[in-house]
C-alpha cells in the first residue's frame, strides 16, 4: 500500500483557471493525505470516476474511524486523527481556488466586452454565443467547490448509507468549528498581552488570520452541509409521531432516555411515566422521523397536560398527576365542551435534538406545529399552549455584565474628578442595570455593603459594588431563599403582580427578625433578577437577533415572551446556568403568523407579555 508520504512525488503541471487533479486511483489507507506533495494536486475535469471512488471510500470507512479527538486547551492544533484529516481535507483542500476564479472572471468580463464592441446580428453572433456559454459554464465550474460533487455522488449511490454519513460527517465539523473558534478567540486574547514584543505579536497575527482563513473554510463548508440536509429532511418527507413505551421499538425508547438533555431521565419508572400510552397519562412525548433513519427520532419534545393555567416550575410539569375522572355525565353545554377532568394547557418542557449533525435545520418549528395539531385533535379541550424553558447562558452574561461595570467604575475613578461630571452620570445611570430602588433593598437586607448610607451615594450609579453583589449571590441558597419567602412567591405567581410582594399583613412584622430578614432577600433578588432576565430576553441581541438562543427559537416561531419565573428550577443545571429562572414562552396560535412576521421585519420585534413587560418599566 502507498503510503501518504510517498503517494506523489511531483505535483501535476496546472492551466489557469483548472481544477485540483487527483492522481491515480489508490487503494484505501485509513487516513486523507495531509502532505504538501499530496493535497496541492488539482482535480481534471474529467476526474468523475477518482471523484466516484473517493465517495465511496469515504462512505465505506468513516464509519468504522475511531471518534473525533480534539486536543487540550494548551494545544494549538487539533489532534491528528482520521476523521478530523477529512475534515479538514473537505474543507480546506476540496474549496475553490482564489487563483482559478480570478482567472474564470478575467475571461467572462472579456469574452463579455468583446461581444459588445461587435454587431449582434452579423453571422458569427451564433459563434459568439456558444462561447459566452462555455465561458459562464467555465466560471461555474471554478467557484463551485469539489465537495458539492463528492456529496452528491454519496448521496446517489446509497441514499440511506450516504446520510448517516453525511449527518456523521457534519457532526464532526461542528465539534471541529467549535474547537478553532476557541482557538481563534485564544489567539486574540494572547495577542493582546504580546503586543510589546514584535516578534510574538507578528507569530500571533499569523496564527490568529490562519485561525480565520481556516474558518471560513470550515463555515462555507457546513453552509452547504445544512443546505443539503434541509433539502432532505423537508417536513413534507418527515413523519409525525407519538413515542410510547409500549408500542414504540426499543431502540427509540433507547434514543430518548439518552438524547434528553434538558430534563434528564432519572429512572426506568421516570422513563414509564413519561412515554406511558394510557390516555389518563398526563405526558405526552413526540418525535420527528425520516424514512432514511428509521427508529431513529430527529428531534423530541415532552409535553405535560395541566389542569391549571401555566406552569410555573418544573414540579408543576415532572411530578403532574392524573386528573380525576368524571364521575357525572356532562348535561350543560360548558361541560360538554371543557368537563373538569380534561386538561386546559399543553405544557412543552423539553426539546432535545436527537441526531447532532442536523442541528440548525430548523426541524423544531414543524414539531411544535404537528405537535399542537395532533394535541388539539386527541384533547379540544386544550386552550393554552405553553414552554416552560431555560436559559441556559443567563448567569454567564450577568458576570459578565456586572464585570464590565466595575470594570467601568475602577476606570472612572482612576480618572480625573472633572471627568465625572453631572450629566455624565445621569448619561449612564439611563443604560444602568441596577436601579436606585433595588440598590437600596439590596442594602437594606444586606446583600451589598452599607457603608454609603447617604442619600446622595444611592443616587450614584456608578457607585454600584457589582462584584460585592455577585459574590453574595454566590453564596445564596435559593432553595432555603425559596422556601423562606414562599407565601410571596406564592401570592406572586397567583397574582402576577410584583406590588403584592411589598404589601404583606401587619401580622407578619411581629414575626422573628431572621424570617422577616429573609422575606425581604427574597423580594429583593427576586426583583432584581426577574428584571435582568427580562432585559437580557427582550432586549439584548446579537446581529439583530435575541442573544439567547432558546428565546430566538421560539421567538421566531411565532411565540410570545409571556412570563419570567423564580425559583423555577433549583437543580444543580438550573442554578449553575440561570440562578433557577425559567421562562414562559406562549403559543397564541391565532398570534403566531402575525408575530413571525413582525420578527422577520427589519424592526426584529420581539412580542412581549404583559408578565414581561412590569419588570421592563
């Protein structure tokens, strides 16, 4: 067997504008040639039967490939390996070439100028357009990337095959971007602590515009991956269906205890209690399937019937039970149309992708579709369709925020004194996160320090310990938090009304000092917080988008930022990623084509609630 080493000595004489060559078919060694001598050939034109066997090698062999292996942090490369040989290859060897186009271009513009300085209807007009056609077919075939052809023909010899490698395939690339964006983010942040020495800070620029160059590569690459798979996985070739413990394969049973992410399965009886198929069962779970991966779930979503109106922690849809059956024939027509033991809302907590390389289809906006559909054919009496969701950076870009702020504030205070004028206070006190009022309560139940007591210094945003108040969230334990302010957290969630937390009976100020000091901590990291979240889902984006990724899901499927909750989810994942906040996003079926809409506009609207918006005024 030829070795990559020595597979090609010589690389092929190359004419302008021509592609890579491959040299002679060879049998298959395990790995991609990664050599100069081996990837600077170009590919013929008349190079289909190479192209033919490459697709099946590939085909045949990634499969049974050890997995992707990416280095450590303190690595600069990934580690070599074979798959990641191929995708790198793909990417960056099987791209167009700049050098190629330019001269595809060249040629196009001046066949195109010289065909206007003739007549048009003289007897070589034919002649000339026969060349203008092979000129644009020319530049076609120069800034069409080989990997498209090597795709294509994957996907025609075995079309069921050729998927799960192409979804494989894909999955890996999107470990590899991830891993050199971080490099790339690396990069950056090392040159910024090298720009004293030349000689580092020139290596660190040729690293970090390699870093680029090779992401781009990566990103064109998946581009045209998603183009394919959402072509092939169009909800008119996927099947609908409900997922049940008894009658579903044991395999999707399998997927679905493994895939679920959010809310994972803690038992075999929490697994029973979730895909049971009696119609009393309050849960239901539903998947999208396609005929090329049979009993293989693309995408699932676990719903909960509730009886009550929206659920407001994750015991209200985990630990749901069975509604009492009806034990009177319904006579009047109100009991007709909703009796007692039918459940008013549909409740989705979780959405987990099942296949990695189809992330970014856009299969989940179908689901929910069919989803409500097939919920409001087995139960009319559902009126609501609800999330109950995560956030899962929310805590992540609150550090970073209040960094940011103190940051800002150490900077102001290093300066001048004339440069911490008046109106420039009040210019940022607008843009401020923390409000005076919630200043205040913090300190007043010593969340933050006391020291300032004067009226003047709370009226100082700027002032603000940012880091003081992170550190004491730190140390907080929402669960005893939560249980000591349970009756406001009650009374709010009832009344959804955050001046009811403020106006408590006389009677309880008689109780304990230690209790009634923990009531006011509730009210005041409560507040606090349910006015950051909703900043951070309503108002902060990232190129015109919500900067929370579930939020932009939903949001662009047409639902409605209804509810911000507290103490939500007290789990370790919960606490760890949004200090427990949830969030209710409402599916208003008559509203979704309208709000859809109104996000996809230049404006980017974002439909907000009336839950949602007190915490935004």
């Amino acid at each position: 067997t030829t070795t990559p080493a020595t597979a090609t000595a010589t690389t092929p004489t190359r004419h302008p504008g021509s592609r890579r060559s491959w040299t002679k078919p060879r049998p298959w060694t395990g790995t991609i040639p990664t050599t100069a001598a081996t990837t600077a050939t170009t590919i013929p034109d008349n190079s289909h039967r190479r192209l033919a066997e490459l697709a099946d090698e590939l085909v045949r062999a990634y499969d049974s490939l050890p997995p992707l292996r990416l280095s450590d942090n303190s690595g600069e490369h990934v580690t070599v390996c074979e798959r990641s040989s191929i995708v790198k290859f793909l990417a960056n060897e099987c791209c167009p070439e700049e050098a190629g186009i330019q001269t595809s271009v060249e040629d196009y513009y001046h066949h195109h100028r010289c065909n206007a300085d003739h007549d048009n209807h003289n007897s070589n007009n034919k002649h000339r357009k026969n060349r203008h056609r092979h000129h644009r077919h020319r530049l076609r075939k120069a800034t069409t990337p080989i990997y498209e052809a090597i795709t294509d023909l994957v996907l025609k010899q075995n079309a069921r095959i050729g998927m799960e490698f192409l979804i494989a395939l894909r999955e890996d690339l999107l470990t590899t971007m991830r891993y050199h964006k971080s490099l790339s983010r690396n990069s950056i942040n090392n040159s910024n602590y090298n720009n004293n020495d030349d000689d580092n800070g020139n290596t660190q620029q040729v690293a970090t515009a390699t870093a680029a160059s090779a992401g781009d590569n990566f990103k064109d690459l998946d581009d045209y991956f998603r183009s394919v798979l959402a072509r092939w996985f169009a909800p008119g070739l996927l099947q609908h269906e409900r997922i049940t413990y008894e009658s579903s394969p044991a395999s999707i049973i399998e997927a679905i205890a493994k895939s679920e992410a959010v809310h994972p399965v803690k038992s075999l009886q929490d697994l029973k209690d979730r895909l049971s198929s009696s119609n009393q069962n309050p849960k239901r779970v539903f998947g999208l399937f396609h005929p090329l991966l049979p009993n293989r779930p693309l995408v699932v979503v676990h719903v909960a019937l509730l009886h009550q109106n929206l659920p407001a922690c994750m015991n209200d849809v985990l630990r749901v039970q069975q509604a009492p059956a009806a034990t009177s024939i319904p006579t009047t027509a109100s009991d007709i149309r909703r009796p007692p033991a039918f459940p008013e809302t549909a409740a989705f907590y979780s959405i987990s992708n099942g296949v990695g390389g189809l992330a970014g289809v856009g299969l989940g906006e179908f689901l929910l579709k069919e989803t409500i559909r097939a919920l409001r054919e087995e139960l009319p009496s559902l009126a609501v369709f609800v999330t109950l969701s995560p956030v899962p950076n929310f805590r992540k870009w609150m550090k970073v925020q209040f960094l940011l702020k103190q940051q800002q504030q150490e900077l102001q205070q290093l300066g001048s004194n004339t440069s911490n004028a008046t109106g420039t206070e009040e210019e940022n006190a607008s843009d401020d996160l923390i409000s005076p009022e919630d200043w205040k309560a913090l300190r007043e139940c010593g969340l933050v320090s006391s020291s300032s007591s004067s009226s003047s210094s709370i009226q100082q945003p700027n002032t603000f310990p940012w880091e003081e108040f992170l550190e004491s969230l730190e140390q907080i334990d929402f669960s005893e938090l939560h249980k000591a302010g349970a009756e406001v957290a009650t009374r709010a969630q009832t009344q959804a009304c955050v001046a009811n937390n403020n106006n408590d009976d006389d009677s309880n100020s008689t109780s304990a000092s230690s209790r009634y000091y923990d009531k006011q901590q509730f009210v005041a990291v409560r507040t606090v917080l349910l006015k950051l979240l909703s900043r951070y889902l309503a108002l902060e984006k990232h190129r015109g988008k919500p900067l929370d990724k579930v939020c932009g899901f939903h949001v662009g499927n047409g639902a409605e930022i209804h509810e911000v909750r507290f103490a939500a989810d007290l789990s370790r994942g919960g606490l760890s990623k949004s200090y427990g906040l949830m969030v209710n996003y409402l599916y208003d079926t008559d509203k979704v084509p309208t709000n859809q809409r109104n996000f996809e506009s230049p404006h980017r609207t974002v439909p907000v609630g009336p839950g949602v918006k007190r915490w935004l005024e």
